[in-house]
C-alpha cells in the first residue's frame, strides 16, 4: 500500500506543475527547430521564371510556364525565407532570337538557374525542357458582324431597323500564324434575350486566344430599333441550272419574310428585286443533291423565315 501511495503521490501534479511541464516541451521544440534550421536541408522551390524578348517585335503563341521548379541545398533559415516568399530570385532567360528557340533544355535551364541562386546550391531542374512558341508581332483591322439569332421578341414585336455597330470593325495584334489564320470578319453573338423595347447592348469580341491578342477596342455595341412586325409569304422564281444535265425539282420557291409593318407598300417594291441563285454544282451522272438557294437583294429591313430548299439531279445519258 505505501508504493501505491508514493506513486500517487509523484503523479499528482497542480496547475502549476502542467504549466512548467508545458513550457519545458515548448522550449525543447524551438530548440530542436533553431537547430535543424542552422543545418543544410535540400527542398523544392518554386521561382517566378521570366522569358525575356523584345515583346514590341515579337508576341508568344502558346503558354510560357510562369514559375520554375528546382531542387536546391541551402541553410534551413535560407530555405524557410524563400518558402515564404522572401527575396526570391526571378529566373531570367534572355533571348535575343526567340523565333529561333522552340525549346531550351534542362541543361541549359540548369546553367542559367546556377548563376542567379546565390547562396543556395542547385540539385537539378524538374522540367526537362522548357518549350516556347514565339512569333512575329503582326497587326490586322477585321470587320465586326453581330449574330442576334438568339433575341426574342414580345407579342407581335420584331426587329425594325438594320442592325448597325459602333465600331463595326477591331484591330487585332498578336502571333504572326493565329492572326493570318482569322477570316476577314469576326461575329459577336448577342446572347439569349427576350425584348420588347429597341436592343442596345455592349458585347464582348471573343477569340479562341484571347490571352495572347490585343484588341482594340475589346467590345462592340449592337444596336436595332424593335417595333410591329408583320410576316409576308411569296412565291420566288428559281432560275433552272445552267450546265447541261442538272434538272431541279421546282422552278419556284416559297420564301417567308418578316419585316416592320410599316414597310409593306415599300416591300412591294424592293420585293421584285430579291434574286435567288443555285451554288455551284458539282455532282456525278444519276446523282441527287439537296441545296439550299442563296438570296440577293433582301431588304436590310427584312429577315428571312423560313426558304424552300432545291432537289437536283444530274439526268443519265439517254
């Protein structure tokens, strides 16, 4: 019984003894981590990586990786501020050509990482290469189309007037292949509205690169008129196809139209001349074809519903 006691007796502790306890350890911990931190360690380090050219001549094509990972050896307190972000050295790669660099291998990245380390010691580079797509600055203005297919409208509410655009054309600057490679014009869709007022909207020109393009201007305001609207169906004569041995299945069409209701004397008029013309037809002997035909002349005022499509046939020799 008295070694029971004694042992209860050494394991009684008051709130002051927890404390000194406690202390005791948190000491021993910073002095175990004071000392570590006095010793050489080898750690990953991530550093700010920087591609250096004349960006006024040249523009990147494809994404240029923004940081760097390396193995490094170095005092543990030097490690620690670099981890946190202090006085971090940006790796730096000059080129001078860069249209003539598509890659800079791991050895070479090595050599360049040594000389802006300082006091820490390079292991090795954890990208192997590092590939770039670099390319001539070139600039070009593109029209501006804007495509409204997705805005409604109210009750017997429709588009009254051309649809204009302020500006109606972009100046794009960027990588020599993607810019060449643009059409001619650029469309800016209006996204899925239901209106009954006139439409006045600022829309974004987007393109499959926008991070490595300057626009300018960066958007386009589309603009039309709303208003009554009527709808006007007609029957439109198709002009048989020229090369000998094609027949089509009608020689008329019927084409139904939408315009502001007060435009129907003026439609009259413009009516007679809106053309319909077959595209070019290239099609082996007792083969048929379905086309849609193309309108000429439409009024700017009115919007094509719905327009018959053309069976078209190439007779076999008799």
């Amino acid at each position: 019984m008295k070694f029971l006691r004694v042992i209860s007796n050494l394991l009684r502790f008051d709130r002051t003894d927890w404390t000194a306890v406690a202390l005791c350890l948190f000491a021993a911990a910073v002095f175990w981590i004071f000392n570590a931190l006095n010793k050489d360690h080898s750690a990953n380090l991530s550093l700010p990586l920087e591609v250096q050219y004349d960006e006024v001549r040249y523009a990147a094509a494809d994404h240029i990786p923004p940081q760097l990972t390396v193995n490094v050896t170095g005092p543990g307190w030097e490690l620690l501020r670099k981890s946190l972000g202090q006085k971090v050295p940006v790796i730096s790669i000059p080129l001078e050509r860069p249209t003539d660099v598509r890659y800079i291998p791991g050895s070479t990245l090595a050599r360049q990482v040594i000389s802006q380390l300082g006091s820490l010691q390079l292991n090795y580079v954890a990208l192997d290469t590092l590939r770039l797509s670099i390319e001539p600055r070139v600039s070009r203005t593109l029209k501006i189309t804007a495509d409204i297919s997705r805005v409604t409208f109210r009750n017997n509410l429709g588009r009254v007037s051309p649809v204009e655009l302020m500006p109606d054309s972009i100046k794009l600057e960027g990588p020599d292949s993607y810019i060449n490679s643009l059409p001619d014009s650029l469309i800016v869709e209006a996204p899925a509205r239901r209106v009954s007022g006139h439409y006045r909207e600022s829309l974004e020109v987007r393109l499959d690169k926008n991070e490595f393009i300057r626009r300018d201007p960066p958007v386009a305001e589309v603009m039309f008129e709303v208003g009554p609207v009527v709808e006007i169906s007609k029957q439109l004569p198709l002009p048989l196809p020229r090369t000998a041995g094609l027949q089509a299945d009608r020689d008329s069409l019927r084409v139904r139209l939408l315009i502001p209701g007060r435009e129907q004397e003026r439609f009259g008029e413009d009516f007679a001349a809106i053309i319909a013309t077959l595209p070019e037809i290239n099609i082996q002997r007792g083969d048929t074809i379905h086309l849609l035909p193309r309108l000429q002349g439409v009024p700017s005022y009115a919007t094509v519903l719905y327009l018959d499509s053309v069976e078209v046939r190439r007779r076999l020799p008799e």
